[in-house]
C-alpha cells in the first residue's frame, strides 16, 4: 500500500515526534512567550498595540471597549483564544506590574490582592501617552512587515520603540526549554546609559551601572545585593533579595506597631496579609495583636500591631525570613535577538536597542526624503506655470479633456507627468500672486529638509544626534524618581528565639537510649521521683531543670553531636516516655546517649574535653561545635573513631583557662594525672593525641576531671573489689605516661579496674549490673587506702551481674 500511494510515508514515531516538538517549540519560543529584544514586546502585546492604533483607540481620544479591541487583535493578527489577548491587555495596563503602563483602562483591572480583572464587557481601553512613543512613525516605513495569519493584512514583525521598554517594562515569560524573568527599571536611567553608549561605544558595564543602579519595581521596595545584579548584568543571571519599606512607629499605651508602606515585585498583598495573620493565630510569634490592611487611594499600607514590651525588630526579622515580606528575585534576561533565544545582559540590550533604532531613523529619513523630494517636483512644476499662467491657461483651454491637456502641457513646456497632473487639478483661487509666495516658501523649506534627510542618512554622526535628541525629549517627558532603593550589601536576618518562643521553666530529660523530653514543672512536681516513663534498662543522662531558650547538647558514645534548643524538643507528661531522637536523626542500633549538657547561650567561650578507649583524647572548641543549617535532620561529628569498636569514654565541658587535672586509669591498674593545658585544641573531625603510654597487652579503663583536692578515687575491680584513694595517691606527671600502679599484682586472679570515677564526702554511690541489680555502697565502711591495696569485696559477679557503671547521688542528709 505504501509504495502505491507516494503521499504516505513511512517514518519512525521518534523522528516525527522530535521534528512537530521542534517546530512547536520554535513556534512558542518566535510567536508566544519570550520578548523581542529590540522593542521588549511580545507578539500579543504588539498586536494589541498596533491594533488599537489602527482602530484610532489613542490617548488623545475617549475610551472604548475592551471586547471590541479584543476582537479587532483576534480578528485581524492574533489566532488564539480572546481571554489570553484580554489578560496580556490588562496586565499591559496594571502600574504595579508595569513600570510605565502602555495601556489606560478604566473600570476592575484587578488589583495587588490578586482579584480577577472585570469581564472585558465590563472594561474600557485606550493606548497611554508613552505608548504612542513605541508606535511613533510606524506609518513611515521604519520597521519590516509580514502578513498576517490569513494573508488579508500585514502587521509589523517589531515596533519603532522610541525608548528602551524592554528594560524599562522588564518581560516575563515561559517557553519550551526558555524562560525568562526580565525586571522594570528607571526610564530615565536606562534612557541616560543608552545616550552614555552612544557617546562611547565602548562603555564598561561598570561605567554604565553609576547609571543605570538596578531594577526600579514600580512597587518599590529596597533591593540588596549589588554582587547579583553586576552579575545579572553581565551574564544575564544573578540573584538579589527584594524586602519591603516597612517603618516601626510609636503608638499610644506604650505599644508599637510595623507599618509596611511598599512590598515586593509581584507578591500578592492579600496572601502576604493573610500569612502574616496566620503567624498571629498560630502564635508561631508571641506579641502580635493584630494584622490590618489599611491600603487605601493614597496607597499600600499594611500594619502589624504589636503587644506592649514586645521585640518589634525581632518581630520584623522574622516576617521578613518566614513570609514574603522578603523574597529572592533571579534575574533571567532572555529575548529573542537575531530571530533566536539569547541569554542578554545590559551591554547588549543597549547595542542592540541602539542598533535598532538606526534602522528606524534611516528608514525615517529615507521615506521622509523621498516625500520631500515629490512634494518638491510638485512645487517646483506649479512655480513653474504660475510664472507662465496665460500661456498654460490657454494651453488648458485649447485642449479636449483632461488628459488630452495634460499631454499638451508636457509637450509645450516640458513639465513631467507629475507636475502636469498638480497643474490641471489646481483649483482656480490658487491662481494669486499669494500662493505663489507661499509655494516660494514651501520650496525653499523643502530643500532645507532635503537638506536635513539627507545630512541624516549620509553622515553617522548627524544620525546618532538624532536619536539622541529624541531619547532626550522622551526622558524629560516621561521619566521620574527612582522608586526602588538599592543596598549594595544583603541583610543578614538573624531571628532572636525569644520572639518565637515564651521564656517557660521546664524539666528536661535526655535517656542513655535516645529518649528526650520535656515536661511542665507543674507534671514533674506531680510525679514521684522514679517516675520518669523510662524503661528498667534505661536511665536519665541528664534530669534538671531548664528554659525553653536554653541550648542542648547532646553527644553519643560514636562521636556524634545533637543539637536541639529545649522548646524544639517534644513537649510530654513526665510519666511520659518521650520521643526517641533516631526519628529525625539516624543512630545506629548500638549507638547511646553518653553525655549532655545545657548552656544558656551560644557565646561560651570553653572547650569539651574528649577521651576515647583508642587511646586519644583532645579538646575541641565550644565555638567549633555550633548547629549547622542541618542541624535537626543530621547529627554532627565532634569526634572521629578509627576502628567500628572505637567509642568515647567520657565528654567534660571546661574553660578555656581551667587548672583541673584529669587521672586516667588502665585496666591494669596504671594510673596517671596531668593538666587539662597538655590537651591540644583540635577540630571536632580530629582523632586527637596519644592519652596514656600502654603496655601491649593494656587497654583505658576510663578517666575523670577533678580539680577538688577534697574528692576522692572510687575503684571497682572486674572481681567485685572497691577500694576508695585520695587524689594525692596519683602523682602529677605529663600527658602520654604510662604512671603508677593503683592495685597489688596477684599472680592468680589478678584484679582489673572496670569502672573508675571521682566521688566527693556528700556523695552516696553505687552499682549497676548488665542483671539491672544496683548494689549500694556503705562509704562509712571503706576508707580510703593506699595505691597497693586491693580493696574489698562488695559483690559477686557471676551472681550479680557485671558491673556497667557507677550512680552517684548527692546525700540530701549531708
């Protein structure tokens, strides 16, 4: 069948599909979506311009329709549907999204809130002042013409644009594979470097930004980021952040409230307004009592009034990070420059625009030149038979007809067709010695604009004073203040909890298996003190009191670091259990909880001591381990483990400028002590250095930080052997000893040190087992002895348990 019928063809579904895509996207990116870069319109705005010019729908002229312009653009050039061609004519008259309007329109245009325009029935139109500028001469030749849809009419392929409106008016827009995202600017700025360029063509862009500053968003606004505009600029992409004019005023009964005056580029008012509500209701800010819009004809106004002895700058950063009172605006400058998509930057907007507009002058000129030169011939032909009146008069007379006396008169006086053509319609009153005078004068004005054209065409720079002088008359009508302030640095946004959170007194727990939680001290005060929700097997790390505001750290035996504020962590009954931390952090199965601390700040000024049974131990800066961005989804490393068995012993905060002395003790019975300033300070993704010196067959059984002469040395043996030292028992030596022995050797069944810690006189201690028994210490029956001895025996391991760690309480007696 194919090959009897030479119209089908056999081609892959791919190759057909990737050629329609093609010429769809061509056809979207030329006809639709993207501006030209010549007069920054798109073909609907265009149209919609050279439509309502045609139609005589100018400024200087009533209002009509919005349909009927509709339909004259879908009608004649535009073959899409009438509500995309009413949207691009609204949007082309609203002066929040337009820095200069091209379009007047009375009746519902929409509004800042974000409400629909009134149906087009409803709505009248006309073309504003300035539009006239972007068609101004379209009638002498200046720019390129092609049929129109169904080849009835032709419509111009670009306008004259007698200023910059690309820049001026910004575009926006999506195609296939393109987008772009083109902001207003300053019309006399941009008209002032287009001038600069043409004084100088080769201008830097550093010279022209002293001009042309940034964007200027008819909505205002203060835009920081000097950096993303120079790069926008010079590439075409860059990032700026665009906030709101926003003022703090004093109001009666001691309170304050936040006026915001101007908002950012394109942000809906009412949805902003509703946000800013939501914060209120939600009391994700406590001290808002109350969100207005009191936007009004004389202008934007939104207030958030505040509660006495609030924060109001507190308040204000946080509207500013959380709602889009402040926003990012990604500059993405692209237009169609040589009948293709192009990433476009300042420079070459203005080489272009310039470009362009020596095409139309020159067109200009030219058509006007050759009008002025048949009006001339004209002129010159009817001098001509007014200083031979009777003789042509008689010539006329003798004739049959009108044609027959226009031959007649070409071949008596040797006038052309033209001037034969003006001569036999010249109206008889015209015969007066007073139309001769001002034919005189018409000629000689004439000559001069010949003159004049031809001056303009011929010589460059005749032409550039031209457009020059134009671009001038255009500024001073048309241009005004700068509404947008330009901040060259972006404003760091620091949100102070306090606005965020109510200072509460709480109770905190954080578990040796993960389980934190904080509680009300009116639901601790109602529960017995064991009643902690906790399983049998797990115990309190850390169980006091603290502040909502108050900063936790948390640290694993894996070298892992939480980060929580304690408002962040989840509010329960204390017969409670809590939550677990491996639902937001990832632990692993074995990983627990070895130590927690909680600060009032982030500005201490300490070090955390770090000692590992590797056999290293360092110091690491307070300051080192602040919470990264990240800090609630993943855990930070303050610690790094060579061997999958590596863990860490013990995490102790100290000053920077702290005298304590820190005893580390071996399993077999070494010993030594030595001051916390030989611990180097290190990053928290260091091993550290070496502890102790071991013997090969040795291993860390653990170490403390005293600093109290008074406290005392609690040894267990893996026996069940307890044996109480003086500190003084240890001699201070340096770190990386191996030290002295703190046990009798015993050749049979020698005692190894498990569990060692410091105690103090009002302490009460005792021990736990992996059985879950705790066996209590009588400290009355065990004084304290020298290094050589063993102690004496308090449990029996192989019915208790091994021993897991020691739990010291203060003696409330005491």
């Amino acid at each position: 069948m194919t090959e009897n019928s030479p119209k089908i063809q056999d081609i892959s579904l791919e190759k057909i599909m990737g050629d329609r895509f093609a010429r769809y996207s061509k056809s979207i990116i030329q006809e639709r979506a993207l501006p030209d870069i010549r007069d920054g319109l798109k073909p609907v705005q265009r149209r919609i311009l050279y439509s309502m010019y045609l139609d005589g729908n100018t400024y200087d002229k009533g209002f009509r329709k919005s349909a009927k312009g509709v339909g004259n653009v879908m009608g004649n050039f535009h073959p899409h549907g009438d509500s995309s061609i009413y949207e691009a004519m609204v949007r082309l008259s609203q002066d929040w999204k337009l820095r200069n309007p091209l379009i007047e329109m009375h009746g519902n245009n929409g509004s800042m809130d974000g409400d629909p325009p009134a149906a087009m029935r409803y709505t009248e139109a006309r073309l504003s002042k300035i539009s006239g500028e972007m068609l101004r001469d379209i009638n002498k030749d200046t720019v390129d013409e092609e049929w129109n849809f169904d080849d009835t009419e032709k419509e111009p392929k670009v306008l004259p644009a007698r200023f910059p409106n690309l820049l001026v008016n910004g575009a926006t827009g999506i195609s296939a594979g393109y987008a772009t995202e083109i902001p207003p600017h300053n019309l006399g700025e941009v008209i002032d470097a287009t001038i600069r360029m043409i004084d100088k063509p080769n201008v830097t862009l550093d010279e022209l930004m002293t001009i042309v500053k940034g964007p200027d968003f008819p909505t205002g606004g203060i835009l920081q980021g000097a950096s993303g505009i120079k790069d926008a600029y010079t590439t075409g992409r860059g990032k700026v952040f665009l906030r709101s004019k926003t003022t703090i005023q004093e109001i009666r009964g001691h309170k304050q409230q936040i006026v915001i005056t101007e908002i950012p580029y394109e942000v809906n008012k009412a949805l902003l307004v509703k946000k800013m509500d939501e914060i209120r209701v939600l009391k994700k800010v406590d001290g808002i009592a109350e969100v207005r819009d009191e936007s009004d004809r004389q202008g934007l106004s939104i207030v958030i009034e505040l509660k006495r002895d609030v924060d109001a700058n507190g308040i204000l950063n946080y509207m500013f990070k959380n709602t889009d009172l402040q926003i990012s605006y990604n500059f993405n400058m692209v237009a169609i420059a040589d009948m293709r998509p192009q990433q476009v930057g300042l420079v070459q907007i203005l080489k272009e625009y310039i470009e362009h507009q020596k095409d139309v002058v020159l067109r200009r000129s030219q058509f006007d030149l050759t009008k002025a030169k048949k009006r001339l011939h004209i002129v010159e032909g009817l001098i001509k038979a007014l200083s031979i009146l009777d003789k042509v008069i008689k010539t006329i007379h003798g004739s049959k007809n009108k044609s027959d006396a226009k031959t007649n008169l070409i071949k008596s006086y040797k006038f052309t067709d033209e001037q034969a053509e003006a001569i036999v319609s010249l109206q008889l009153y015209r015969l007066t010695n007073t139309d001769v005078t001002e034919l005189e004068k018409e000629d000689k004005e004439l000559n001069s604009q010949i003159d004049t054209f031809t001056k303009i065409i011929e010589d460059p720079k005749t032409l550039m004073k031209v457009i020059k002088k134009e671009l001038r008359e255009v500024r001073n009508t048309y241009a005004d203040d700068r509404r947008t302030k330009i901040e060259a640095k972006v404003a760091e946004i620091e949100v102070d909890t306090r606005v965020m959170v109510a200072s509460e007194d709480v109770r905190l727990l954080v578990s040796h298996d993960g389980y934190v939680k904080r509680s009300s001290l009116r639901s601790y005060q109602a529960s017995t003190a064991d009643d902690n929700g906790l399983k049998d097997e797990d115990y309190p790390i850390i169980d006091t009191n603290a502040n909502t505001l108050d900063h936790v750290f948390i640290f694993t035996d894996k070298g892992n670091l939480i980060y929580r504020q304690v408002f962040e962590i989840e509010d329960s009954r204390w017969k409670d259990t809590g939550s677990h931390l491996s639902q937001v952090i990832g632990l692993d199965s074995d990983e627990s909880i070895l130590k927690a601390f909680v600060f009032k700040d982030l500005k201490e000024t300490g070090n955390f001591l770090i000692g590992t049974n590797e056999n290293y131990i360092k110091q690491v800066s307070f300051q080192d381990l602040l919470p990264g961005r990240t800090y609630k989804s993943r855990a930070s490393k303050y610690c790094k483990l060579k061997e999958s068995t590596g863990r860490v012993f013990d995490v102790y905060y100290v000053d920077s400028d702290a005298k304590n002395l820190i005893y580390v003790f071996t399993k077999h019975s070494y010993a030594s002590a030595f001051p916390v300033s030989e611990v180097p300070v290190v990053s928290g993704k260091a091993i550290g250095v070496k502890f102790v010196s071991l013997k090969t067959d040795d291993q860390l059984a653990g170490y403390f930080l005293a600093g109290d002469e008074s406290e005392k040395i609690a040894l267990l043996t893996q026996r069940g052997s307890y044996k109480q030292m003086k500190l003084s028992e240890i001699p201070v030596t340096s770190r990386a000893r191996r030290g002295v022995l703190t046990l009798r050797e015993l050749k049979r069944q020698p005692h190894r040190i498990c569990l060692v810690t410091n105690i103090t006189n009002d302490m009460d201690i005792s021990i736990m087992t992996d059985a879950n028994q705790e066996i209590a210490i009588d400290r009355a029956s065990h004084q304290s002895t020298d290094r050589y001895s063993n102690g004496s025996f308090i449990m029996d391991p192989a019915t208790d348990g091994t021993p897991v760690r020691f739990v010291k309480k203060i003696n409330e007696k005491e």
